[in-house]
C-alpha cells in the first residue's frame, strides 16, 4: 500500500500557501478578541476641533473660503433627470449601498452592496454583501453567491463574462461567471487591481514586489512579468487589448501587452486620483489633485500632447466615460456634483448638484454601461 | 517521538494558549493527510487546498472549545472527507446541467506524482461516495466503525462501499493495490 504514502500534487506548495491564511486567521483571532467603540469618542473629538476652528478668527475665514470655493457649476440641476447616453446605465456604490441609475433617471439602490461592477453588457452586478461576492440582477435578484473569509473586493468581470477576478483578503481569486470553480490564482498579489484583458482569460494584476504580472486564469501561467516602479493603483486595458495602462500615484504608463512601457506620463507633485481609458483605446482623461484644486486632463494613448478639459476647486474623485466616448462623467465630490462634459474639447457641460441628496453619503461612481 | 499523541495534546495546548509555533507543528503534522485526502476525493488540485485550508480554519475558529483529550486528526477529516463530498457532488449535478460550453477549467493536475498517474486517476471512475471510504480506510487509516460514525451512514452502507470500490479499483491498479 506504498502508494498511499506519496504526496498528492502540490502538497507542499499548497500547504505552505495554507498554512500563511490559517496563521494569519489565528493571529487575527488572538489579537482582537474583543472590539471596543471608539466611534463615541471620536465624533466628539471631531466635534470639538470643528467648533474650534469655526469659533477663531483664522478658523472662520478658512471654513468660509472653502464653502465659496468649492461651489461647483452654477445653473446645475438639482436632480439627476436623463442620463445624455440613451440606452445606458450608471453603477454608483454609497454608503447605504449599490445604486443601479438608468437612462431615464429612475433609480434602484441594491442596499448594503458594495465594490459592485456591470457583467460586460450590464446584464448583471457583481457586488459584495458581507463576506459574500454576489451576481445579481439589476433589479437586485441574486442569482448566486459565494461565500469567503477575509475581506471581499473589487470583483471584475471577464470580457467575455465566463470569469470574475476579485480579492478576498491577501488573495486574488477566480470564479466562473456561474458561480462554479471559485479557486485562488495567486497570493503573491497587491490586493485591489486587477484587470481582464479583452478576448482573452489574462488578468493583469499587482504582485507583492509591485511589478505588474500578466496570467492565463484558466491554466497556471504566467504570461508575462513587466517590471516597473510605478506602484499601479489602477489597471486598464484598451478595449482592443493592445495597450495596458498602469496608473501610478504621479505617473501613467502605457504598455505593450506583455511589456515593454511604450508611454509614461508624469504629472510631477499632483497625484492622479483616478483615469479612465476612453471606448476606442485612443485616449485617457485622468483627474490631477492639487493641494487647492483638481483638473481633468486628457492624453492620447500612443501620443500627443497633454490637455487640460476643466479645473476646479477643491477634489474631483473620479471620471468614466460614457460607452459612446462622446460624454466625460466627472464626480467633483467636494463640489458634491455631476458634470456630464460633452465631446473634447469642452463644448457643453450639464452639472447635476445635491449629488449627496440623491445617493447618500459617500457616492463614488463605478461605471457607465455598456456599449 | 515527533507527532505522538502527547505531542498532539501539548500543541494543542499551546495553541489555544497563543503559541503560533505549537499551531504550525499541529498544522505541519495533518497538513499532508488531510491535503491528500481531498485530492483523493475531489481531483482538483485547488478545491484540495480549498477544503484542506477550510478545515484548519475551522479548526482555529473552534479551538477555544476543542477537549484536548480527543484525538485532533478524526475532527479535522471528518470536515475535509464530507467537505470533498459535497464539492464532488456539486460539480458532478453541475456537469449534468450542462455548463459544458463553459469549458472546464479546474486547475490540471501535475503530471509527475505517482498519485496523477496511479492511484488517483484510478479512484477518479469511483463514485465521491465511495472513494470517501477508500480514502478513510487505507489513506487515514480508520476502522469500517469510525467512518460510519465520521461520514453518518450505517456500518453495512460503509462495508459494502469499501467491499464494492475496491473491488472496481484492484481492477483498475492490477497488482499495485491489493
């Protein structure tokens, strides 16, 4: 009965990968037997210094500045009534949770999601309830679910649907778009970029030593490792799947599929606060953060210069483009507004105000779909 | 004696006390049964790694409560051996609902082991059913009585599965097996 006694494939490897998650669920487990509410302290703490500041000469005129700075658009819409791009629909995580907007305005919050993303033709929302990654509807049907330890986020769609990347603590993850074969692709990851590559199963993502690594989801393969020193907080592929934009806290870099960086734009000390890639791959918009004020600039992909399409006071958390490429979204959240921005360069913009009215606390916009 | 009953008790001990070395030796030692008997039952290389990790957790989530005078190694396989059922189970309903056009993408097992080649593509005609009691009886080691209690059937249902497997399964390995 000799045979019994040799190892199963992978056993090493896989015990060693196993034994870094149990170790850290039991560190976790004895480092935090008990949780205390610091929330009380905190509010009141905040409390004190706001009342301080707007109480002093000094502190009056700062908070009065900010407010007359940071107003946004006049002539704004009051309600978000249309979406310009008939047909489409946008994805908006709150903090009260996923809300489905279409193009004629109506809305649907999916309460207490988050980190949700469209399928590739918005037939469905991968979103996160609890320690659960879900696929829904966006009238909020589940059609399954799956449950993992750790902490679930930003599950991303394959092109073609039949995957779905997301993280679930240290660990990049893959799941089939059924629901069926979830199986860990890697723990040496940067957890929170991942990016499919179109008409393929690659997935490029961050490794812990911060190069980007290109991998075959469905085979263990790695396809390519590109070195950089970039720290990409964001991963992009152009839709025809030739380019791969990385964006880093200063810089952008553009890059052949399996390397070499072809394009690297640096914004010196303003820090990119998000890009998106336009639908023909031809251009990235990508926000610039200043200490008083953000813009929104726009770079072709294989070259030309640099422009800037608006500039405000105050933080502008992100853009994404509509599925035509004829309309910039930009989330001015300090301004709590909307600008749709028409064709490049600036024809029209229609600004929608009390952003926060209409979507709670926290809005951050996930995407505009699809084409 | 490394990984004597004593042992057991006294990682054990230390663990429920703090002492992550005692856990990695109590991990260390069940690791490679516990690995193995899911492959043996799944033959996926990942829902082995899966189920096996799945049960040490489970395992650290009860370890407050775990009586130190039981043996650890019966728990910790009753969890993976039902756990790979179930996996089998549900993939194989999966399979007959057609997910065909999905393509099939369970991770490839490596081809160099003697398990790939032997022993494991032989257990793969059995049924999960009765390739759990294969596996408990002559991977782990544990009476016809054990698994009964263990997997919750009758000690006729268990006998006459491990009578039936491996029957099928001396046909299949000739000589290797029996």
């Amino acid at each position: 009965m000799k045979r019994w006694d040799d190892p199963a494939p992978d056993e090493r490897v896989a015990g060693d990968r196993s034994w870094e998650v149990v170790r850290e669920a039991y560190e976790e487990r004895i480092r935090v037997p008990r949780k205390r509410d610091w929330r009380p302290v905190a509010i009141v703490a905040v409390a004190a210094v706001v009342v301080a500041a707007a109480v002093t000469p000094p502190g009056h005129a700062v908070l009065g500045s900010l407010r007359d700075a940071v107003r946004g658009e006049r002539n704004a819409s009051p309600a978000l009534v249309s979406l310009p791009t008939p047909h489409s629909r946008l994805l908006v995580n709150s903090a009260a949770g996923t809300w489905v907007v279409q193009s004629d305005g109506s809305k649907r919050l999916l309460r207490g999601y988050h980190d949700a993303s469209w399928s590739p033709h918005g037939i469905y929302v991968a979103a996160v309830r609890g320690h659960e990654l879900r696929a829904l509807e966006p009238n909020g049907a589940v059609h399954w679910s799956i449950g993992r330890r750790g902490t679930i986020r930003t599950p991303r769609w394959s092109f073609d649907g039949f995957r779905i990347a997301y993280f679930a603590g240290p660990t990049l993850r893959v799941v089939n778009g059924d629901g069926t074969q979830d199986r860990v692709l890697t723990r040496d990851v940067r957890p929170g970029v991942s990016a499919w590559q179109p008409a393929s199963h690659a997935l490029a993502y961050v490794n812990a030593g911060g190069n980007i690594v290109v991998r075959d989801a469905d085979r263990p393969t790695h396809l390519a490792v590109i070195r950089t020193r970039l720290a990409p907080r964001q991963l992009q592929w152009t839709t025809n799947g030739r380019l791969l934009i990385a964006v880093g806290s200063h810089t952008i870099g553009i890059f052949a599929p399996r390397g070499p960086q072809l394009r690297r734009i640096d914004t010196g000390a303003a820090t990119i606060a998000a890009s998106s890639v336009s639908p023909d791959g031809k251009s990235v918009a990508f926000i610039e953060a200043g200490p008083d004020q953000s813009s929104l600039q726009i770079t072709g992909t294989g070259a030309g210069p640099t422009r800037e399409i608006f500039k405000g006071a105050g933080i502008f958390s992100n853009v994404v483009w509509s599925p035509d490429g004829r309309v910039l979204l930009l989330d001015w959240s300090s301004a709590r507004q909307w600008l749709f921005i028409h064709s490049v360069p600036v024809k029209r913009i229609a600004a929608v105000s009390n952003i926060r009215a209409n979507f709670g606390t926290e809005p951050s916009l996930v995407g505009w779909c699809c084409p | 004696m490394a990984g004597s009953r004593g042992d057991e008790r006294a990682w054990i001990r230390g663990a429920q006390s703090g002492s992550v070395p005692d856990l990695e030796a109590l991990f260390r030692h069940h690791w490679p049964r516990a690995y193995r008997a899911a492959y043996l039952v799944v033959h996926d290389s990942a829902a082995a790694e899966d189920i096996a990790q799945e049960a040490f957790l489970a395992a650290v989530r009860g370890l407050d409560r775990f009586d130190r005078r039981r043996p650890f190694g019966p728990w910790l396989h009753r969890i993976v051996v039902n756990r790979a059922i179930d996996w089998s189970r549900s993939r194989a309903l999966r399979r007959e609902l057609g997910d065909a056009w999905l393509g099939l993408v369970a991770a490839p097992a490596s081809p160099e082991s003697e398990h790939a080649q032997t022993l494991a593509a032989a257990l793969a005609y059995l049924s999960p059913e009765h390739r759990a009691v294969i596996v408990m009886r002559h991977l782990l080691e544990y009476t016809p009585g054990e698994i009964a209690e263990a997997l919750g059937l009758p000690r006729g249902t268990v006998n006459s599965r491990l009578r039936r497997g491996l029957d099928e399964l001396a046909g299949l390995l000739e000589e290797n097996l029996q």
